[in-house]
C-alpha cells in the first residue's frame, strides 16, 4: 500500500481499495484495514458556511450515514476519520488527505480554508473522537433548531434570505427543547401555523464568529408536515424577504445552486431517504 501521503488527492489513489495512516500509533488500524474489519469513524463540523459545491455529494451522504456529524470550512468537507475508503463514489477531486501525526489540527483548518481549488480534507487520527473533541473545546457552543416541511401537494417550504435559498431555523430559547423550537422558528420566518412534528433528521455544526467569540453552532433538523392551506408570511425582520413552496425537482434545479454547503447537503440526505424519515413520528 506504500507510504501515506498527507496531502495526496483523493483521485490520485484510484488503485487502492483503503487508505489509513502507516505509522507506530495506529499500526493496529493498517492491519485492520488489511482484513477488511475496521469501521469507519467520522466526525465533522460545519465551518464558516458558504454556498456549496461538494455537499449532496457522494462524499457528502456517505460520510453522513455514518454520523450524526457532517463537515465544511468555507463550503469545503473536513472528516476526521481513522480510515478513508478510497472508493470510486467517493473519489472526489480536490479533496486532500491529512494526519495529525504530520499536521495539527489548525494548520489543516487554516490551509483548507485559504486553498480555493481544495473541495475538502479528510483529516485521518487514530483516535477521531479525540481529534474532534479538540475541535469543538475551542468554541462556545450555542444551540438552534429548524425543519424540513412538507405540504400535502409534495412541496417543501423553502426560505429566501440575504441572497441565498435556506430552510426556517433558529436559536432555541432557554426554557426550549429541540423540536418545540424547531416547530416555532418554522411558525414566525414563515407563517405557518398548522405543522405536524415529524422525525429528527440530522443535527449538523457550523462555526461563525459573533462579538469577536469564536461560536460554534448546533443545529437539530426535524422533518414536519402540513396541510398547506396557511398563507405564507416571510418574517422580514429576520431578513427572510420571500417563502415558497417548492417541488424537489425545482430544488434541485434552483437551490442547490444558490445555498448553503449544510443545507444542501440536509436536502440531499433527505431526498435518498424520505420514505424512512416519513414513515417515522417523533
């Protein structure tokens, strides 16, 4: 299997079938890998969210099937794994590989965030809970919620806001739960009075910074249903200057081009999937 290389192109392996960091720390993990018994491990968080190119991806689904997180640093995925499957679906190019045993956790982050030809970075660790953990100390967690709304004509409500396509959210009140919030924040940005709480989504982290504090925000996703009838009312003061039902068709066609990595990537997720999430009650 050679050497790992820490800033090899994913596409630049196409001949092999996984790749894990070859080193004394994780000799285990190669010859895990050698027999085809490891499990993936993924952890990820959304970063400074731009509109998004890689997310609905393969790299993009794939990586959310195996956890709760996903990942972007200006619109570009970063995973923190222990073994990347080098497999054709998620051969994506401009995604670059990295370890922390020859690169720390900053470094990566600073250069993924600079390079505009890299589309993301899978940052291999033998312990990537504990990498991700790193991550997350240094910010101040805050909480919000939103949802997926479907109508009983098969559309979703989609929001429009400061120039991109979005779906309702916000921060959750102290005295809140998740899914109580959820359900509001989708009754006052866009009018809608009458929801059905469906099933949890995902829940998806991004970064920003506020008052010069370094914010790292947790957002839970539910799926919600309603019957359509209500007029759609955008809350301007929020920024939310129109709110339309949508079919997926004209999703896929018109917002997917203009709106967040994490949003598209939710969508995207959800599309694969929704018999199971409507199938499911909170």
């Amino acid at each position: 299997m050679g050497d790992f290389h820490p800033e090899a192109q994913v596409n630049g392996f196409a001949g092999c079938n996984f790749i894990a960091l070859i080193s004394k720390r994780n000799s285990a993990i190669c010859k895990a890998v050698l027999v085809f018994t490891i499990t993936l491990q993924t952890y990820g968080i959304f970063l400074g969210l731009q509109p998004g190119n890689l997310s609905g991806s393969k790299i993009g689904t794939e990586f959310m099937e195996k956890t709760k997180y996903s990942a972007y640093i200006n619109d570009k995925l970063i995973c923190f794994t222990d073994v990347y499957s080098s497999q054709s679906e998620l051969d994506i190019p401009g995604v670059r590989l990295f370890s922390d045993a020859t690169h720390s956790l900053d470094e990566v982050i600073r250069k993924l965030s600079k390079r505009e030809d890299w589309t993301g970075v899978i940052y291999i660790s033998a312990s990537p809970k504990r990498a991700w953990d790193e991550f997350v100390s240094r910010y101040t967690l805050q909480e919000a919620a939103g949802g997926l709304v479907k109508n009983e004509m098969g559309e979703y409500l989609i929001i429009y806001r400061k120039g991109r396509w979005d779906l309702p959210k916000g921060k959750i009140d102290y005295d809140e739960n998740p899914a109580d919030a959820a359900l509001r924040e989708v009754k006052e940005e866009c009018g809608v009075e009458n929801l059905e709480l469906g099933s949890l989504i995902l829940t998806s982290f991004h970064t920003y910074t506020e008052k010069n504090k370094d914010i790292l925000k947790k957002t839970h996703w539910y799926m919600m249903k309603s019957s359509g009838e209500d007029k759609l009312i955008p809350q301007l003061e929020e920024g939310i200057e129109k709110v339309e039902w949508m079919s997926e068709l004209r999703i896929k066609s018109e917002v997917y081009s203009n709106t967040f990595g994490s949003i598209k990537n939710l969508l995207s997720y959800y599309f694969d999937r929704q018999d199971l999430f409507e199938s499911n009650k909170a």
